[in-house]
C-alpha cells in the first residue's frame, strides 16, 4: 500500500495574550488506507475523524501546544483512542487550553513515530514555542514544520514563550541542512521547499521580527 499525505483545512480561532483571532490551520494526515497519524488536530474532531474514516488512527501529533493546533485533539483521541504526542516543553502552553487533560505520550528530539510506511523524524525546533516541533520523513521528501517554517519565512515570535533568536537557530540548524528538494509542509497555508527559503535568512536575520 502506497502512504500518502493528505490535507485537511479547518476553521476556528487562536487565542493567546487576551488576544483572538480567526485562522485556517492545516490538519496533515499521513498513512495508507489501514493506519494514518494525524498532525495538528485543530479546530474540528468531527472532520478530522470522517477524513480518517475506516482507518486506525496510530497517533495524534502535537507540532506546539497553541490553542489552534490542540483544540481538538482531546475530542479525536475519544472518538479514535488515539494517543496525543506532544513534546513536555510545552505543557505550560497545553495546560492554557487543556487545565484538565494530558497528553498520552512526549515527544523529543530524535523520536521516530512509524505507522503506514511512514517514519517521521521529531526535530525539537523551539522558537514559535519552546516545544515546537517539526516531523521530517526522507521517504516521502517532506517536513512538516508547524508555525515554525511558512513560505517567506519563520513563524511569528512576538507572543509569550516565543524568542526570534531561538527560532533562528532552529530554522538554520535542524531544517534549512534538509535536502533542498524537502517539501515543506506548513500549519498554515501553502506549502513550499528548503531551497525556495533557505537563500531568505540573512534577510529574515536583517528583518529580525
């Protein structure tokens, strides 16, 4: 059976530091037509599971606790049993959304979660959040990258428990050392490559927001 990513856009807001905001999130599901791992379950449990349908779902993946990319994902682990990943460096963030629920398993630097043909590498990329994380599998040319990497540059930095510098490092260290041909596959919007932004980050140093 051939594993394949999909993508699912849901709707709903961010919320954090007093302020609210309506986003779409990307929700990645990524496996075969037996077993799937979700990436960000985000907004809406009930898409999530009818786009997963018959299959087993192996894992709910956690790229950072904000509210948009957890909200659901209490809900889908009851409906599926699936089992919510998230790296320990942020609870803090989880425990704003979720005072009353853990998640099942961590999440660190180096981990490997396999289901379907997939093997998805955990790079601890913080920055956006201090326990942000990106998921890259070589075999299917791809890196999921949260909000830590977007087209045209890194995620925002400009709210609690974000740091520029840091994000930096992370970008230049664990993604843009990626083969150039890496798709990029972001928490929002379009997708793009390691070779179409790696040439951006003297600029993205200069801009430093």
């Amino acid at each position: 059976m051939t594993t394949r990513i999909e993508r699912l856009v849901t709707s709903g807001q961010f919320t954090l530091d007093g302020g609210t905001w309506d986003v779409e999130n990307n929700v990645w599901i990524v496996g075969d037509e037996r077993e799937v791992i979700v990436i960000d379950a985000a907004h809406d449990a009930q898409a999530i599971a009818a786009a997963v349908d018959d299959r087993v779902l192996k894992a709910i993946v956690c790229t950072h606790a904000h509210n948009d990319h957890i909200d659901a994902a209490p809900a889908l682990a009851d409906l599926t049993g699936a089992k919510i990943w998230l790296h320990p460096d942020d609870l803090p963030l989880w425990k704003l959304t979720h005072p009353d629920r853990d998640p099942d398993n961590h999440l660190s630097d180096g981990l490997v979660i396999e289901a379907a043909g997939a093997d998805l590498t955990v790079l601890h990329t913080p920055g956006h959040a201090p326990g942000a994380v990106c998921l890259y599998d070589p075999g299917l040319g791809a890196v999921f990258t949260g909000d830590t990497l977007f087209q045209g540059g890194p995620g925002a930095t400009g709210r609690s428990y974000s740091h520029f510098p840091t994000i930096i490092d992370s970008i230049r260290d664990k993604l843009l050392t990626l083969p150039p041909e890496t798709k990029v596959l972001t928490g929002h919007g379009d997708s793009t490559t390691i070779g179409a932004e790696a040439p951006q980050l003297a600029e993205w140093i200069a801009r430093g927001h």
